[in-house]
C-alpha cells in the first residue's frame, strides 16, 4: 500500500457531499504540481552527527532542496517555535534532548498556536526494532526511515507528505 502512494495526485475523503466533490476534483486538476509545490517547501534536519547532517543536506540540495539545520531536540524545539517547517528529518536518538521528546513538545506547540498544518515529522533511527519505530510513531512523527540514510528513500517519503500537506 506504501508504494502506492508515490502514484497518487490527490486523495478525497469521503463522506464527500455531490456539490463539493466536483468542485474539488476541479481545484485538485488545476492544481500545481507536487515539484512546484516543493519547490516552496521548507526543510529542517536535526541531526546530532555532523556526518549524517552533511549526507542528508547534500541528498536534499542535489534535488535543489535547501535545508537548515540543527544539532539536538532542544535547538529542534526552539527552531520551530521561531519559524515553520514544512518537512522536519528528526533523529530519534540524541544527546540532551532526544527526538521523541523533541517532536513531542514541537507537536504540543503546534496544537497550542492551532496550527492548521502541522509541520511533517520523519524520523530517522539506526535501530531497527519495531518497539523503537512505535515510540516514534507514538511521540507523533509522521513516518520512521532507516539510518544510514537512502535518496531514493528520502525523495519518495518527501514527494508523498508534500502531495498529502497540499491536501490539507
């Protein structure tokens, strides 16, 4: 069902009442484009390790995609308090503040200020367990990606929570 998703345009959600379903099936023809959308699109890494930093900026601008960057949860926090990111990268594991607790306290300030589109969380994590996938899951991250880090993967994850932020 995940790899559908790199095929999908535009999702309705029903119940969808007959006088609204043409009028935005008509908006969604007429839409731009998801690359035109990412252009617009901004991105936040947070990363503790200035070699996965690097590896993931680089990924990102290679698709002409720019990044700012931050070192720990703490800084993660006070980043997205200052400013909104479309797209956040946050390595779930971190000296100080971790990336759990980061997304947990960004996700309290979003439903605090009644931000009607929440920034996009992946995680990125070097474990593989799945208690470890679920916490993140839980502490409300969007989506959990495997460490080291894949642009094939990166691109895919960011071409679909682009085409679903539009939706909202």
């Amino acid at each position: 069902m995940q790899s559908a998703f790199e095929y999908v345009d535009k999702v309705f959600f029903t119940p969808a009442l007959p006088y609204e379903f043409i009028p935005n099936l008509t908006e969604a023809l007429n839409a731009e484009s998801v690359e035109e959308t990412l252009e617009n699109s901004s991105f936040l890494i947070v990363e503790d390790d200035k070699v996965q930093q690097f590896l993931l900026k680089r990924i990102l601008m290679k698709q002409e995609y720019k990044a700012d960057t931050v070192g720990d949860g703490t800084e993660a926090v006070d980043w997205v308090k200052a400013q909104r990111a479309d797209i956040i990268f946050m390595d779930c594991i971190m000296p100080g503040m971790g990336g759990i607790e980061a997304t947990k306290l960004i996700r309290k300030h979003e439903s605090d200020n009644g931000s009607t589109t929440p920034s996009t969380i992946i995680g990125a994590t070097a474990l593989t367990s799945v208690a470890e996938h679920k916490a993140c899951i839980e502490a409300g991250m969007d989506y959990v990606i495997s460490k080291p880090y894949k642009s094939d993967e990166i691109i895919k994850v960011i071409k679909k929570y682009v085409a679903f932020q539009k939706l909202n």
